[in-house]
C-alpha cells in the first residue's frame, strides 16, 4: 500500500519510514504541511500518517482541508498533542484513529492496517477472496489453505487488488503501490512481479484487461 507519512522530527520520521517500507509499503515522507496540503491535493495514497505540530501549515488544517474536498483517505494522527481536547479535535476534524507519542511502532502499524481493513471493508483480520487468503499482520499468504510465500514486491502488487475484485489497475498505478517518489522504477516491474503471482497462485488468479491493466476477477466470474 501507499503510504503518506507527515512528520517534520527527522529521527522519528526515519523510523517510521523503515517500519513502514520493512512491512511492505511504499512511503512517501514529508517534513511540513504546506508541501502535504499539496501532495493530497494531486496525489493518491492509501493512508495517511499526519503528525499535527508541523512547521508552515498545521497538520489539523491539513486535515481540515482533505476532508472539506470530500477526500476519504484513511488518516491516521500521530502527535505529541494529548490533551483530550486535541484528540476530540482532531478526531472531529476527520481523523480517523489518533496515536499520542511516545507510541510503539508495532501499535502504530496495526492501527494502520486496521483503517487499511476498513476503508476497503473488510472485517476480519485477513484479507480472503476466492481460493486465495492474506494476512496483513502476519504477512501470510495462503492457496486453498496452503501456505505461499509471496514476495514483498508480489503482495504489494497483490493485495490493492485483491481488496477491490474486479476492478482494474493500470500499470502506473500498481507502480505507485511499489515504489515511493525517490526510488528507481524498473520499465516491467508489473509484469515481472504479476508473473510471478500466477506461477504460485494460478494463471487465473490475476486476468490482464488488454490496453488498461490488470485485474484480480470476482468470485462470480463478474471481472472483464
């Protein structure tokens, strides 16, 4: 998944860029709230890690912002503001959960995962669809209960599509799910890693829609 992590502590904000990036996300890191008023505005992310005390805009307008233009991208606050107040603001202003540091990472990312979970409505702590299972908390994947190994490459191109069954993703699309703005994009990544996911999971498992992307197919064979 994409992620957008705002955090203008630089030891703080690399740490989780490592947490975030070693469980399988791609991350993009801004240090200050006009440049993430900006990046929301003409970018698509999955979630959003939103610190509030930020230099040159407040992360709280920020926020207050993205959802006056109606954008549902879950948001997850992270700050050193833990008065109830602030919470209850922040909370009321759109957030959809709120963390006050010191935090643990591990809390941090199965908070994330749990607005991941729900945004894409889903219940239970796994991800099943089909003949095909994944666990975001244990990085298991599974076929016919059978345990896959999958990549990190070939679950992060895996699992948006697996959450939306039959819709389709565009190449770039899915490159935004692998990489973050500083790192290298190799020309046929996409098909390198969807390759690979239909060696393991079955030719089926991942259909091309022929001049716009790739798709994974509803249960009741609804895709295109």
């Amino acid at each position: 998944m994409r992620i957008l992590l705002v955090e203008d502590d630089p030891m703080i904000g690399q740490a989780l860029v490592d947490a975030l990036r070693d469980a399988g996300h791609a991350t993009d890191w801004l240090r200050d709230g006009a440049s993430a008023d900006t990046a929301l505005r003409t970018g698509s992310f999955d979630a959003v890690v939103l610190d509030l005390g930020l230099p040159q805009r407040d992360g709280l307008q920020v926020l207050q912002s993205l959802r006056a233009r109606g954008d549902r991208v879950p948001v997850l606050v992270a700050t050193a503001r833990d008065a109830v107040a602030d919470r209850i603001a922040g909370l009321d202003a759109g957030a959809d959960d709120y963390l006050v540091k010191p935090f643990e990472t591990d809390e941090l990312l199965a908070r994330l995962r749990a607005l991941i979970r729900r945004s894409a409505g889903a219940a239970g702590p796994a991800y099943v669809h089909g003949r095909i299972a994944l666990n975001p908390a244990t990085r298991e994947a599974s076929l016919d209960g059978r345990p896959v190994q999958l990549s990190s490459r070939e679950w992060a191109v895996l699992e948006p599509m697996l959450l939306r069954p039959g819709a389709v993703f565009s190449r770039s699309q899915l490159e935004e799910k692998l990489y973050g703005w500083r790192e290298d994009i190799s020309s046929n990544a996409v098909e390198v890693y969807i390759h690979g996911l239909r060696k393991k999971l079955g030719s089926d498992a991942v259909q091309t829609v022929r001049g716009l992307g790739y798709l994974v197919p509803r249960e009741n064979g609804g895709g295109r």
